[in-house]
C-alpha cells in the first residue's frame, strides 16, 4: 500500500474511532460540554479545515481507482473475447493474474475511498443530529425549570460551527448591531440638521421682510 492509501485508512480509523465517540452514551452534562469544545476550540476549527481539503483529495484517488477498475475490467474483457475460441487461461498465463492483482489492489483502493468519504458524510449528519437533540434537551430542562446553567445553553446555542466561524459570527452580529445604531443616529442628524436649515430659512425670511417695511 503506498504512502497516500495508508494516509487514507488512517483517517478512515480515525473516523470509525470519532463516530463511537458521538454514539457511546454519556451524561447530558458532559455531552454538552464536548460539543461546546469542539464549537468554540480554534484547534478543531483549523483541524475541519485542512479536513476538508484532504477529502478534496480523497475525492480525486476514489475517482482515479474507480477508472483504473474500469481500464482493468475492459483489458479483461478484451483478453476474454480475442482469445479465438480457445481458453484464456493458456493463452495469457501469468499475465492474468497480473492483471487480476491490478484488478483486486484497484477494488481495495476504491473501497477504501468510498467508505472514507461515505462516513465523513455520516459523521456530518450524526454530528448534526446530535446536536439538534440536545438543543431540544436544553430546552425542555428551561421550560420545566430544571436547567439554570443559561451560560451554557447560550453556548449550545451557537455551538454547530467550528470555533473561528462561530466567533466571525458573533462579531458579524455586533457589527451589524453597531451599523444600525449608527444610521439611527445619522438619521436623528438629518433630521435635525433639516430642522435648524427651515429655523434659519425662516429667521431670513423675516430679517428680508422687515427690512422692506422699514
């Protein structure tokens, strides 16, 4: 196995040993806090990145191996059909089962891949789920009363996106805030200044007509 596939059945161990971890059964407490972690650490965050695009990656070798299953299969087929009438076993000998290694190191690569991508999937959508539930969770426990620790239901709350991303948010959000305070006031300031430009209009309006009475 060369030095990349091995890569890939790294991560694809990594992968199986992640999923236990979200599906094994834990206290509602310490769930929270795990996915509170993985939320606001800035180290998993950089981790999903370079993540992603290792899958990128790994998209591109399932491609490749699904091709060179294909060559494989018709080189097969070809050798079976120009084999004018006799058997193809004596007619290729040792290259056969050359070409039949080729053929199962080809499936294996293309396994490997596949069932890496698929679970990265899986892992998403889990993630997801869970996620979702203890929200529900959380606000069940506020309405009945049970829960009074607001701090972290609040964290839970934006918990989904990896730490950096949900701290962009939060001061995207504050931002957004501080622009529309600030056109409220520019507002009040056109309005005012509006006002003080019709005072002084007015005011000469009246020096011009008193001065022609005079």
């Amino acid at each position: 196995m060369t030095l990349y596939y091995t890569l890939v059945f790294m991560l694809l161990v990594a992968e199986m040993a992640l999923f236990m971890l979200l599906v094994v059964p834990l206290p509602f407490t310490m769930r929270r806090k795990l996915f509170t972690f993985i939320s606001e650490n800035p180290i998993v965050a950089k981790v999903q990145y370079w993540l992603k695009i290792t899958f990128v990656f790994i998209l591109i070798l399932f491609i490749d191996s699904v091709n060179r299953v294909y060559r494989v299969q018709v080189e097969l087929a070809a050798a079976t059909e120009g084999n004018n009438g006799q058997s193809a076993t004596a007619i290729m000998g040792h290259e056969r089962l050359e070409v039949q290694a080729r053929k199962f190191y080809s499936q294996r690569n293309m396994y490997l891949c596949g069932f890496t991508l698929f679970l990265s999937l899986i892992l998403n959508r889990t993630y997801i789920m869970i996620l979702e539930t203890l929200r529900l969770e959380e606000k069940v426990k506020l309405y009945e009363g049970s829960e009074k620790n607001t701090k972290q239901a609040e964290k839970l709350a934006q918990a989904g996106d990896a730490g950096e991303i949900a701290r962009l948010k939060r001061e995207i959000k504050l931002r957004d805030q501080d622009i529309a305070t600030l056109k409220k006031q520019s507002e009040g300031l056109h309005r005012e200044y509006d006002e003080l430009a019709e005072r002084y209009g007015a005011t000469q309006e009246n020096g011009k007509l008193s001065k022609k009475d005079k």
